[in-house]
C-alpha cells in the first residue's frame, strides 16, 4: 500500500492496482485530491506494474464534486482541470466503482474512466444548471461521447438524479451489481468493488502491450479535446458565476431546495 495525500494505491498478484479515495463520507475533491489521483495512477503503471486500475472511494458516496461551500465562486478551478487532463493523459484503463452518488464534478471523475460500476443504489447527476452553472470536468466531451448527444443534453439541461438501473439502461454505466439481500450498504459496495476488479481483472488478463494498442487508438486526441473543452467550461463557468442565478443556485443547495431562478 502507498499513499498519495488523501489516495490509497496498491497492485495485487493480478496486476490490477487499487486507486482508493480517502475523503469520506462524500469526498469532496480540489486539485490537490485530483493531483493525488493521478499521482497514484503513475505510480501504478510505473513503478508497480500495473495493467488496470479500479478508482474506488471510501464513505457513503464516490464523488459529491467540489465543496461549493468552502469555494463557492471556484477559486483553484484552473490549476484543477490542468490536474484533471493528466488523469485522461494515463496509459492504464480505468474501472471506476461508483458508490452512492457521483455528482456534477464527481460525475466528471467517473466519466474519466473507461468504464463504470454501479449498483441499483448509486445515483448520478450532472447538476449544474440547477445550481446556474456551466458543467464542467471535460463533461462538455466524455458525457455525450458515453451516452450520446441527446441524453447528455437531457441530464445537463435538467440536473436530474439518474439511478444505476437507468444509467446501464442509457449507457452510463457498463457493469451493474447485485444487491446483497439485506440491503446494507457495505455489502453492496463490497459488491460492486468485487464487479469492478472482475472487469478490470479480465483487462489485466489481456495481453498488456496490445491493450495499451488498443486503448490508445480509442482514445486517440481525447486528452486534447478534453484540455481545450476545460478551458471553454471554465470561460463559461467565470461569467456565471457572477450571475444572481448562480448565489441563488448555491443557496438553494446549501438550503436544501427548490432554487427560484431569475434568469439574471
């Protein structure tokens, strides 16, 4: 085991490492935590051969995407996604194991891996227009390229809450796990974990150079495309946050309701 900040790595007998988030119960990220993480994927493609990584998170949820109150107007957002194209930039596939819920950035974080892992409990959202924001995170990209232009268009104009029985239905999500009979929550996550290093095993299995071939062709000018989508988003992202639907958004979350936009 070796730690990145607040990211735990270790690579077992199967070459598949464990990229684990230590934030709980939501694990909030900024560019620090985002830096860490790919710390930890370069460590484990370098140093500890490596040949597939599931990206996991300790507490209640894998990502709820950045703490709008401790940063509310997104200090730290550039030197975020400049840290967050190095996790497109890494050579090894990605299985992310989505527990609970991933929200707006949070969801970017799990779309920047190959595939997901969901269970019927694990909810996802790309909220920002209902907190009168711009998305962010390459979702501009990855969203559409996953799920198709007109659901993408559907979950970022709405803001709406997806399930994982919809979000394998819509594409969201390649792998879902079954739910233990009790219900509770740490075996269903230990159930989806066990999925994640099962796909993620059966990548590993595969001949590493031809992987690394194959992945590349696929993903062939999608770090670049992602750079320059940040750099739109953050554009955007700069001149709403100065609107009065983003303090209202903002204060509705915090509050826990409905926000009343204005359109101003």
């Amino acid at each position: 085991m070796r730690t990145h900040g607040d990211v735990g790595v270790s690579v077992g007998d199967d070459h598949v490492a464990i990229v684990e988030i230590r934030r709980p119960p939501d694990n909030f990220f900024d560019a620090g935590l985002v830096s860490s993480i790919a710390d930890a994927y370069s460590w484990a493609e370098e140093q500890a051969g490596a040949r597939a990584i599931v990206l996991c998170s300790q507490g209640k949820n894998f990502c709820a995407g950045a703490n709008l109150s401790a940063s509310p107007r997104g200090g730290g957002a550039r030197e975020l996604y400049q840290e967050a194209v190095r996790l497109f930039e890494a050579k090894l596939p990605v299985v992310a194991a989505v527990q609970g819920a991933a929200v707006g950035g949070g969801l970017g974080l799990a779309c920047s891996a190959d595939f997901r892992v969901a269970s019927q409990r694990s909810r996802f959202t790309a909220n920002f227009a209902r907190l009168g924001l711009h998305q962010g995170f390459g979702l501009s990209v990855t969203l559409p390229a996953i799920v198709g232009q007109q659901v993408a268009m559907d979950l970022l104009y709405t803001g709406r809450r997806v399930d994982g029985a919809e979000a394998l239905r819509i594409g969201l999500v390649d792998r879902l796990a079954d739910e233990p009979d009790q219900g509770a929550d740490q075996g269903a996550n230990q159930g989806l974990h066990r999925v994640a290093h099962e796909l993620a095993g059966q990548i590993a299995g595969s001949a590493p150079l031809a992987v690394r071939s194959i992945r590349a062709t696929l993903r062939a000018g999608l770090a670049d495309s992602v750079r320059q989508a940040m750099d739109n988003e953050l554009t955007e992202q700069g001149l709403l946050f100065q609107t009065a639907d983003f303090a209202e958004g903002v204060r509705a979350y915090a509050e826990r309701r409905p926000p009343q936009f204005e359109g101003r």
